[in-house]
C-alpha cells in the first residue's frame, strides 16, 4: 500500500511539474509576442511622423518650382505624375498623401492634413527629414493594421549633399527669402500663413442645380521657389519664377 501511495504521488508531482512548464512556456510566448508588438509599434512611432502615423482627411494646393543649377524641374513630366479620376467626390483618405496629376507642373496637391515641406521633398527624392530611406513612415490604422506609406520616388535631380538650398514664398507681386529648415518641419499652412478652407462648401456652377452642385477645392494655401546651387540667385533669376506661375484650374472635391 505504502508502495502504490508513493507512486501515485510521484505521478502527481510529475503531472503538476508538467504543467507547471507548459504553462511557463505559455507566458514565455505571450510575452515574446507581446514585446514583438511593443518594438514593432515603437519602431513606426520613432521613424513616422504623426500625419503619416494618424492621417486626417485634407485637400489643398500650393505651387511649387524648383530649379536646380539654373534648370528647373518640370513636375509635368511622367515620372512625377499619377493616374487620377476626375471629379471623384469622396469622403475616403487618399492612398497617397502628396501627388502631381492632370500633366500640370508646380501644383502639388496635399490630401492629408499637417504635411511638411521636408515631406513633400522626400517624397520625391531629397531626404532631409531622416526615417526610411523608401518611404513616408507607417500609417498605423490599428496594431493589426500597420501599412507603408511609399515615397512616389526619387526623381528629383540628384545633388550634392553640400549644395546650398534657397527657397522663396510669394507671389508676382512680391515675395520673401524663407528659412529652408522651417519648410522642412513647418506643416503648410503655418508655413505660407494660410488656413486651408477645406471642408469648402458645395455651390452651383451656372445650369446646375443645388443638388447637382459640385465642392470647388480651389483650395491654394501659397507658392515656393526653390534653388539648388552654390550662389544665390538674382533679383532678376526669382522675380522670374514668380511672374511664371501656373494658372490653378477649378478643382472639384476628388482632384
């Protein structure tokens, strides 16, 4: 009898101690997965910044020149161009945050609110903002839902990392010499001193009714020079630029 106690007892302590590691094995995961979350979401906080991580619904304009050694970028060309429906009105968040569409030059148009200046330079090539070299950052709609916001690509014109940036904000009638690193951090509408009046109001076009009223988004928060060279340029070299702004034609709530 003592014989058959003893073991029963054995075989309770062996059941417990297996249990006991299972279970320690359990929390060993847990906590694995757990840590695996916690860097993986303190890695998209530390390389993407705040309207890339949380983006909000925006839709406004500014123009935009760059002119590198004298040469100036034409944004009308392909490789900074999308695809883009028209006339598409829509509540949803824009898959891409900045874009050039309609084969027009200098109008960059912004549909998520707080976009800098730094991004929307990276998004075409010239990093001065850090994080990943490829893209935006991380949209982080939830901890199940965390997408890449691609840069559209490096096509700007490749520089020296010592060229020295000039940028100008204005217009034909007069203009200003800006501070490059303010473009660089400073959400748009801080920056040109202009409040976005996006949501606008939807209005009637002549022979439309109020219900077939398309939203007027003619939404243009200012413009920008920017010369990449070694000298600053001339009075002559930005009154030039400014006297050369693109029209901005009537853009309805989708463009």
């Amino acid at each position: 009898m003592n014989v058959g106690i003893r073991t029963t007892q054995k075989n309770m302590v062996g059941s417990t101690s297996k249990k006991h590691t299972v279970g320690r094995v359990l929390v060993g995961l847990v906590s694995l997965i757990l840590l695996a979350v916690l860097l993986s979401v303190s890695y998209v906080f530390a390389v993407s910044p705040e309207p890339i991580r949380s983006p909000q619904l925006e839709h406004s304009h500014f123009r935009m020149q760059i002119i590198v050694d004298g040469q100036a970028v034409d944004f009308s060309e392909d490789q900074f161009q999308i695809e883009y429906i028209p006339n598409q009105c829509t509540g949803d968040l824009a898959a891409e945050p900045i874009h050039f569409h309609d084969a027009r030059d200098q109008i960059v148009h912004i549909h998520w609110a707080n976009i800098t200046g730094g991004m929307v330079l990276k998004n075409y090539g010239w990093n001065y903002i850090g994080g990943t070299p490829d893209s935006l950052g991380y949209r982080l709609d939830d901890l199940n839902n965390i997408k890449t916001v691609p840069i559209h690509g490096a096509v700007l014109p490749a520089i020296d990392d010592t060229t020295n940036i000039f940028i100008y904000s204005g217009d034909e009638s007069a203009y200003v010499k800006k501070d490059f690193k303010d473009f660089l951090v400073t959400d748009l509408e801080t920056f040109f001193g202009v409040e976005s009046n996006f949501p606008a109001q939807a209005t009637a076009t002549d022979g439309e009714s109020d219900g077939d009223a398309l939203i007027r988004i003619n939404n243009l928060l200012g413009n920008v020079v920017i010369f990449a060279q070694d000298e600053e340029p001339t009075e002559q070299e930005i009154a030039s630029r400014f006297n050369n702004l693109v029209e901005l034609s009537d853009s309805t709530c989708g463009g």
